[in-house]
C-alpha cells in the first residue's frame, strides 16, 4: 500500500530535501484542488493510489531492485506535482525537475549530456557510423552538430549511464592506445580519428562506449559515443508519449531502448 502519508520517513525526507517549499505544501493539502489527480481517490490520509489487489502489488515489489523500490515511493509526488503544473502552477517545474534528476542517479545515469538533431521526434536513438551514438557534454557543441544538417535544429537534453566508458585520459590505458598512435600516448587529446576505428575493439573489451574528441569540444568535456541505446535517457522533466505523461516509475529503465522509458 502506498499513501502519499506513509511513503517512507527515507522518502519523506528525500522528498523534502528536493522539492521546494511552495511545492511540498502542496502535496500534503488534499483540499488545495478540488479533483484529485488521474488514478488517486480520497482517503482519511489524502490522496491514494492504492492497488485493490495488495498481494499483486506485494508480488510485483520483490521483482524491483532497492532503486526502482525508490523510484516508485517517489512517484506520487512527482504524479502530483505535475498535475499542479498543469493546472497552472508553473514554479512546480522546477521541483518537477529536482525529482527527475534525482531518480535518473538512482537507477545509475548520472551524466547530463546533449544531442543535437533536424529530427524532432526521436525517442530512439538509431545506431549510427561506428556502430555507437554521438553525444556532448555542453548543449553548444550538440548545437554545432546540427549545423550539417537541414532543418529545424532541436537540443535533447538527455542523461546517459557512464560508469563503463572508456576513458583516453585514464593512466591505466595508456599502454593500449600506444598501439594506436604513432605519437607519444601523453599528448594524445582524444581526437576521434585515432579511437573509431577501434570502437569495435572498445566494445569487445565491454565497455559501453568511450569520450573522444572531435575538435570543437573540449579535454575536460569531450564527446561520448555510445553503444547501446538503452544507456541513453530523456532527463527532461515531464515527456509525453500520445500526449499522456510517462510515469516516472516507467522512466530510466535499463531494459528499454527508449529514451522516454
């Protein structure tokens, strides 16, 4: 059973800790609208969305790992906080926001990165040249990009699991790339037309995708290309599939290639 009152005293105080003020009063005044929003009916507690069927809801817990466990406890404040914002409360965003951002490190993508595109309906990203899925640190240099192309440039704000990228600027890979240089490994700056040739290599070593550079970026923030795009998540604060938002429960999962999933 999940109330909006008996979440966790851990969830509680995470909730407290990220959405503003304004905002958090909000979620706990049940009389502040008139409706409650999709899916919850009145309790002596306020808003529920209680399952009729504990046992199944019980049941579908144990299969959820500590971090979609969390994800979940969290989702009724995100569900209402977006009914406010739809409903005109438009400071709401920025809580909106801080739980998103919260929930994506939860389910380990915990790096903001951006891509640029003429296609403004992308919700999964086609495997490109070299096998992998270019991205950038800084919303300018995914700007450029869309600089080749014709059309209407869009940004996507995105967030993209890092933990298994291989790193050009690690010491331990040093003695691999002078095997790929025909220069001292120390002046090597990442440049891209030195690692895609051996993207193939890369992933046979089990890495989901490595930095490179490729000449407007920078050594401290350079491009990333990746393999799979299930590593690959919308970190945009509400997004919408048939013009209904996806529930933060069903964002940020590993196992699907969308970015909106």
């Amino acid at each position: 059973m999940v109330t909006m009152q008996r979440n966790s005293s851990y969830i509680n105080r995470i909730a407290e800790s990220l959405i503003d003020g304004d905002d958090y009063d909000y979620i706990y005044d049940p009389e502040h609208k008139e409706r409650p929003p999709s899916g919850y009916f009145k309790t002596e507690h306020g808003w529920s969305n209680f399952q009729e069927n504990p046992q199944q809801q019980n049941s579908q817990d144990s299969n959820l790992t500590t971090s979609q466990k969390q994800v979940q406890a969290i989702s009724p404040y995100y569900d209402k906080l977006v009914e406010s914002y739809e409903f005109g409360n438009e400071k709401a965003l920025g809580s909106i926001q801080k739980i998103v951002n919260w929930s994506a490190k939860q389910m380990g993508y915990d790096l903001v990165a951006y891509h640029g595109s003429n296609n403004p309906n992308i919700e999964v990203f086609n495997i490109g040249m070299n096998n992998a899925i270019f991205v950038a640190q800084e919303r300018k240099e995914a700007f450029l990009h869309t600089k080749r192309r014709d059309g209407q440039p869009k940004i996507y704000p995105l967030v993209i699991n890092s933990k298994k990228l291989f790193d050009f600027r690690d010491p331990k890979n040093k003695e691999l790339i002078k095997k790929w240089v025909f220069f001292n490994p120390d002046n090597f700056d990442g440049h891209y037309t030195y690692l895609e040739p051996h993207s193939e290599e890369i992933k046979a070593m089990g890495y989901d995708g490595f930095y490179l550079t490729e000449g407007t970026d920078t050594y401290e923030k350079p491009n990333i290309a990746i393999f799979d795009p299930s590593k690959i998540k919308s970190i945009e604060p509400i997004v919408y599939r048939n013009r209904k938002v996806v529930p933060l429960s069903e964002r940020f999962n590993p196992n699907s290639n969308s970015i909106y999933n």
